[in-house]
C-alpha cells in the first residue's frame, strides 16, 4: 500500500486523488452510476425539446424515415445539424459539470486537483493537438497498403459554409473531449490508480471509456478494442504530461481532423455538414473502419499501439521524479505543499 502511494506522490496528475477525502471501491461506483442516471434522466429531459423541433420538420419533409434504422438515422442527422450539436453538447457539459460537483463536494478537494494545475497548460494543450492530428493522419496514411484512399472533392460544400462549419465543430470537440478526459483520465484514473495501483488505473478506466462506446452507431468488436488501447494511449500521455491539458488537445484534435477535415465518421458518426475533404475509402471493413471510421479499422489499432510503446519508451527513460511530490492542499495546487513519502 505505501508503495502505491509513493506512486501517487511522484507523479502530480495521480497525487490529485489525495487531496481530499480518500478514493473507496463504493465511491468509486457510486461517482459512475450517479453519472449516468444524470446523463440518461437529466441529459434527456433537456434534449427532448430540441429533439423532438429536429424530426418534426425532418418527418414532414420526408428526410427522415420512420424505419427500422430510424435511431441510427436519426442520430447522424443530429450530428450534421447545429441544434443536434447542441444536443450532444448538453451531454457533455453535464458530464463536465457532475464531476466538477462530484469532486469538489463528495470528495471535498479542489477543482485544481484533476489534473488541472497550471502546468503550462497552453504549451501542453497546443502539443497535444498536434499529437491528436498527426496520429489520427498517419493512421489514415496506412489505409492505402492494404486497401484504397481517395479524395472525391475539396470543400464539398463550399468555401464559406465549410470554414463556417470548421469553426463551429472545432468548438464543439474543444468542448466535447476535455469533458471525456476529465472523466477518464481525471477521476478514474487518479480514483483506481490510488485503490489498486497505477497499472490497474490505466486498465480499468480504459475499459470504463470503451464501455461508454459501447452503444455507438457501426461499433464493431474491433472498434471497441481500438476506443481501449486509444485510451491507454491518452492515460499515459496524461501521466508523462502530469496534467490533462494535453490530453484535452489530443482528443479534440484526433476528433475534429477525422470528421471535419478529412469527413470521416468519427466513432460511427458523422459531424458537421461540410468537411474540408470528402475522402472515400474502399478495401476491407477490418482495415479501413469500414462505417465506423478509422477507428474500428486495424490502422488505428497499428498506429496507437506505436504510440504506446513510444510513450512507455519515453517514460523509462525519464529520470525518476523526486520522491516527494506536492499534493493539493484545499483550494491550492500541487507544487503549494511538500508531502513525505
């Protein structure tokens, strides 16, 4: 047991988890189940009237179908549409929400202490991004060894609706990826990492992030492995940075270059109506993603573990922190307090 505290202290994204009342397996489980019946009850009572404002006029003009992939449909109409961006919107400011509340009440530490130090948070959010896209475009790279990539047309929707659009997704996964992270690698991981060490941590919110994939439009069983080895990936990015400000980068931008500059399906859905590029990919659904995206294709699964063995390489390398790491003190950040191993 010490040695898994001493394991939290070295490393200022973990040692979060100390700074208030100590992480239980009933809290623990409590803090997921709670999320959820906010996400399902409160989530869906606020969507429902912009919901049911989308499919009226969709039903009457006859864009929509009521049919047996009416769910599925009507889904990625929301998707491409500036009301169902809101929608999704919602849901993820909730989850934001609800586990700022979780932590500052139930846990009684500061917000500060999920991974939120001012540890040069826009230099680490802004490499993240560029990690986020590069990983995402070396993944689609691969598509053309083993099956095709072509590019049908450049702003399919014009110009200025598609820097419209550009801008307004970008804002949309700048919101949406911080609030999963925050999550993922904000409560979970500091939360299992202090019950049962800091590789079961990695593991068990991983899985927890597949899960929350796991009703998503085309999912396949290797899209869901994708979506777990992704978040190993994003764990341990999380703990080299010691912060979640990377993390928050990284995701946004592995999103937003998938959907909307590349127009790509992004874990089975499409977003926004005008991506930079319509490309068409073509070969077989185990390569490429097939109506998944890249994501459920054996590119993302190459290209994530690549990056998991350069962030574990990098990670060895680095000399080992000092043994004493700060932990944040009530309304304070890590750095403010030097605590003895």
């Amino acid at each position: 047991m010490k040695r898994s505290m001493d394991d939290l202290r070295r490393n200022q994204l973990l040692a979060g988890a100390l700074a208030g009342r100590p992480p239980t397996w009933g809290r623990i489980l409590l803090f997921i189940l709670s999320l959820e019946v906010v996400l399902l009850v409160v989530g869906g009572l606020l969507s429902i009237p912009i919901t049911i404002a989308l499919m009226v006029p969709a039903l009457q003009s006859g864009q929509f179908q009521l049919t047996e992939g009416a769910v599925l449909q009507m889904l990625d109409m929301m998707n491409r549409t500036l009301p169902g961006l809101l929608v999704n919107l919602l849901q993820f400011l909730l989850m934001a929400g609800w586990t700022f509340l979780w932590v500052r009440v139930v846990e009684g530490r500061p917000l500060a202490s999920l991974g939120l130090q001012n540890n040069r948070p826009i230099r680490q959010w802004a490499r993240g991004m560029l990690v986020g896209a590069g990983l995402l475009l070396f993944s689609v790279a691969l598509i053309p060894l083993r099956g095709g990539l072509s590019i049908l047309a450049v702003t399919p929707a014009g110009v200025g609706k598609t820097i419209l659009w550009l801008c307004i997704t970008l804002l949309f996964f700048l919101l949406q990826g911080p609030a999963e992270e925050l999550v993922a690698r904000g409560y979970l991981l500091q939360a299992f990492s202090a019950k049962a060490g800091v590789a079961a941590g990695i593991l068990l919110s991983s899985f927890f992030f597949a899960l929350q994939h796991a009703l998503n439009p085309n999912l396949t069983p290797l899209a869901l492995v994708n979506l777990f080895l992704y978040a190993v990936f994003a764990a341990l990015y999380a703990l080299r940075d010691e912060s979640l400000w990377g993390v928050f980068g990284l995701h946004s931008a592995w999103n937003w270059t998938q959907g909307n500059v590349l127009g790509l399906p992004v874990s089975g859905s499409g977003f926004g109506q005008a991506p930079l590029f319509h490309l068409q990919t073509a070969g077989p659904g185990w390569w490429t993603g097939g109506a998944f995206g890249p994501e459920g294709g054996l590119t993302v699964t190459l290209s994530t573990l690549l990056g998991i063995i350069v962030l574990l390489v990098l990670m060895r390398r680095r000399a080992p922190a000092a043994s004493s790491r700060s932990i944040p003190a009530e309304g304070g950040n890590p750095g403010d307090t030097d605590v003895e191993p």
